[in-house]
C-alpha cells in the first residue's frame, strides 16, 4: 500500500491515529508521520531467531536477525516501546512460542491481545493471561497488508500527545475488531512470491 491509500482509508473508517509497523523497514511510517493529517506512530516488526518484536515510537530502522536482547536494547535506545504482536500465533513468527527468553518480558511495555489476522481465539487468551501475569498494557492490531483491512481491530483511546500519554491513554483503551477471512492471506502471498522472482532476476542479470 502507498501512505495516501493508508491515510485514505483511515479516515474513510474514522482512524484517528495509526501505528505504521512495515517488517524490517521504518521509511514508510517517517513519509507518513509528515504528511497525514492525524498522528503516525513509527512502529517497526523486527524478525529475531526467537519471533518478531515490534518496536513502537521509533526514529530509525533496527535490523532484522538480531538477537531479542539486541532488539530490545535498540529500541530502548531510541525511547521507544517494546511490544510483542500476535505472542502465540502458531502459523507465524510468534515470539512466545519461539523460545522468547521469558526474563526478557519485564522490559516489555505492550503485549498483543487481539489481532484480526489471528486464527485461533485461544491463542489471545492466553495473550491476556501474559499480560496480567507481566503486567504489560494491551493492544490491538488489524495487521493489515490491504487497505480493506484497515480497522479490523482498533483501540479507542484517549487522545495522547507523547509516548508517556499513550501508555496513560493505552490503559484506559477498550479493544474493538473482528476477525480478517483467510482471503487477506493470498495478497501478502502473492507479494513474497513476486519480491522473491524479482530478486532471483536481480542476480542472475
């Protein structure tokens, strides 16, 4: 998606803030923070060897194959917040059921409770319990890879204007949204089949 159709479909569905997550890259969320007329949260989905790690508030990109410590020692770093998305979904990257180290959760801010692109209600159930278990802020996410994604899940929240407001903001939240069919799989597959013919062309020229 371009950052005008994102910003389109925000406000066609009433979209007051976003978080930007792209995998592995923070461009598109620093294009958008300058040109969306509401807040942009620079967010980045970091694949460790133990899961993805999603930092949020962020300024630059962290680089994928790190290590959890080094994720998370990175996105401190840059003030950000450590959050955990979609923790035991067992058809991705999910952190905790890919050997997280579990003492590394006392430096996490937000732990995923609902996501639209999950299969499995169980799964977030067990989210919630790691929450109250840590003491992590909930959040949720519509993962969207289309614009006809966007707003599957969302927070209604406060208003926040730093990162201190919206963890504030973020524990008076109450979490909406429903499940994504399994179509929304078929363009994100598409999408790594294309990038992967793309780059076997780049080589082989």
């Amino acid at each position: 998606m371009s950052v005008e159709k994102v910003i389109a479909r925000c406000q066609e569905v009433g979209i007051g803030c976003v978080a930007i997550a792209d995998h592995d890259a923070v461009e598109g969320g620093l294009k958008m923070q300058k040109i969306a007329p509401f807040p942009v949260i620079v967010a980045e989905e970091i694949l460790t060897p133990n899961g993805e790690i999603m930092g949020m508030f962020l300024t630059e990109r962290i680089p994928s194959g790190v290590s959890p410590e080094e994720a998370v020692r990175r996105i401190k770093e840059q003030g950000g917040l450590v959050c955990i998305p979609h923790p035991y979904d067992r058809a991705r990257c999910a952190a905790l059921d890919h050997g997280f180290p579990r003492d590394l959760l006392s430096q996490v801010d937000v732990i995923e409770v609902f996501n639209s692109r999950a299969s499995r209600f169980a799964d977030w159930d067990k989210a919630k319990l790691t929450a109250q278990e840590y003491g992590l802020l909930h959040s949720a996410g519509s993962d969207a890879h289309t614009p006809g994604e966007i707003g599957n899940a969302y927070v209604e929240m406060p208003e926040f204007k730093s990162k201190e407001e919206f963890c504030s903001a973020l524990t008076q939240g109450e979490i909406y949204g429903h499940k994504s069919g399994m179509w929304v799989h078929f363009p994100s597959t598409v999408t790594r089949i294309r990038k992967r013919l793309t780059g076997k062309r780049k080589r082989s020229s």
